[in-house]
C-alpha cells in the first residue's frame, strides 16, 4: 500500500521559515510527477511547488522566490523550503505522486500556520 507522510508544519511568525518533508513508502519517487498543494479553510486545494514527470519544477506565482521542492531519492522523500512566510501562506499543506492521469496518492496534510 502506497503512503505519503508530511511532517515540520506548525506556527511561525510572518518572514519566517519552515521545511516541510514528505516521506513515501511504498512508491519509488523516481519517474514520477510529484509535489505539494495546499488547501486553506473553505477554499480549493491548489498546487503550489512539483516536480514534472521529466524532472522540471513548477511554482505557483503566489509563491515564486520564496518556496523550494526538492528531493532525496535515496530516502524516498520530497521537502519544501517555505521562506519569507506570509499569513496567506496558512494552510493545510499535502504532497502527492501522480502515478497516471486519473490515479494520484495524496498524503494526510500537516498544517502551516503564519501568525504574529
């Protein structure tokens, strides 16, 4: 069974950073488009950092030059650098693999919240 874990959200003052992590079990990352969406109260999960299948990155605009994807494909985990914080920025924040057009594995979420 496929598994995606996020860990490092919590409470951080505006300007501030966090480095969230994604860890997979039972999926090789490798080959695969993945990334990060994120999904504040009452409003739509929307994409914000991924990689494409080819290995490019894409960013939504809201947050070009402050947040970074990465990976360690031999720890089987995807990271996002989140710097300069804004409190729209505060969400609950979920990485996910596509593994086709209609079969995407979604992890549980872990929520990021920038407040003074």
């Amino acid at each position: 069974q496929v598994q995606l874990v996020e860990s490092g959200g919590g409470l951080v003052q505006p300007g501030g950073s966090l480095r969230l992590s994604c860890a997979a079990s039972g999926i090789s990352f490798s080959g695969y488009a993945m990334g990060w969406s994120r999904q504040a109260p009452g409003k739509q999960r929307l994409l914000v950092a991924a990689f494409t299948s080819g290995g490019f990155t894409n960013y939504a605009d809201s947050v070009k030059g402050r947040f970074t994807i990465s990976r360690d494909n031999a720890k089987n985990t995807v990271y996002l650098q989140m710097n300069n914080l804004k409190p729209e920025d505060t969400a609950v924040y979920y990485c996910y693999v596509q593994r086709g057009i209609a079969n995407v594995v979604w992890g549980q979420g872990t929520l990021v919240t920038v407040s003074s």
